[in-house]
C-alpha cells in the first residue's frame, strides 16, 4: 500500500477575514443610524394619515347613516381625550341618550391629538338629506408638528382632508 501526501489547503483561500466582516457591519450600522430619523418621520406621517382617515371615515359613516335611517347622526370630539365616537339621535336633541345606538369611542393613535377643532361645542350632526348642521373643520397633529385638516361641507356633508402641512399654533 502506498500512502499519498496529505495536502494542506493553500494560504489563499476564499471567504471574508473577521476585519473585513467588521467593518461591513460598522458601514451598515452607520447608514442604518443616518436613515433613522427619516425612517421615524415617515412612520409619523404613516399614523397621521391612517389617522385622519380614520376620522373622515367615521363622518362619512355619520353621513350615510343619518341618510339611509332619515335620523340626525351626530359626531362628537373630546380634544383632551384623544377620543370621538358617533350616536344616532333618536330624538333629535343633540345628545346620547339610553337607548340611542352609539359607535366608539375611539382613540387617537399615540403621538397623534387634535390641535384644533373648529366646530360649535366639538360636534356635528348630520341630517336626512345628508347635510351637516354646520360647516366647521378640525386638525389633528403629530410629534413633528406635521399636520392635517378634516373638513366638513354644511350644505353637502361631504368630508374632505387636506394635505399633510406643517402646524404652526396661532397666537
């Protein structure tokens, strides 16, 4: 039986040395760190829109409601809460009473408040014809003082929201 050499591998072989992996992995974190408060804005914007949405969804729903049930549906805001919720007016007196269907309350997500709501005693109410009692506006802010406006039609009920802008407090 003959033996053969054993052969040892040769010095250059292929892959990545523990320096080189470090230092890729220093690179990533830096632009991981960079990218942070962009990644953190965004996110803000993401929540502001949903958001908003959600707002402008539940007075659309007031609206279709008060239409399809020839009922006033009534909107109603607590700025300090974070909270709005809607009820079907049975009687027409502008407040829940027992036995009034009631939806929500629902909350703002965190990092989300109102910042102004331009509405007389912070609510609305939408008639049978889908028309609101009044036309009024309310703007909910998020920690980067980005902002949107939901705004309400008196004469249609129709709801719109403005683009996101920057909130800058009167006064």
């Amino acid at each position: 039986m003959s033996s053969m050499p054993i052969r040892l591998p040769a010095r250059n072989e292929k892959g990545f040395s523990v320096i080189e992996l470090m230092v890729v992995v220093m690179i990533m974190a830096l632009i991981l760190a960079a990218s942070l408060p962009a990644l953190r804005r965004h996110t803000g914007s993401v929540t502001l829109v949903q958001a908003s949405e959600g707002i402008a969804g539940t007075l659309r729903l007031a609206r279709q409601r008060a239409v399809s049930t020839a009922l006033p549906v009534v909107v109603v805001f607590n700025e300090e809460a974070g909270t709005y919720y809607l009820f079907q007016d049975s009687d027409g007196d502008g407040v829940l009473d027992a036995g009034e269907t009631q939806a929500g309350p629902y909350d703002l997500p965190n990092g989300i408040l109102f910042a102004d709501i331009d509405l007389d005693g912070d609510d609305i109410s939408f008639g049978a014809t889908g028309s609101a009692d009044e036309s009024g506006n309310l703007v909910i802010v998020n920690r980067d003082n980005r902002a949107q406006r939901i705004i309400v039609n008196a004469p249609t009920g129709l709801v719109y929201v403005s683009d996101i802008f920057v909130y800058e407090e009167e006064g």
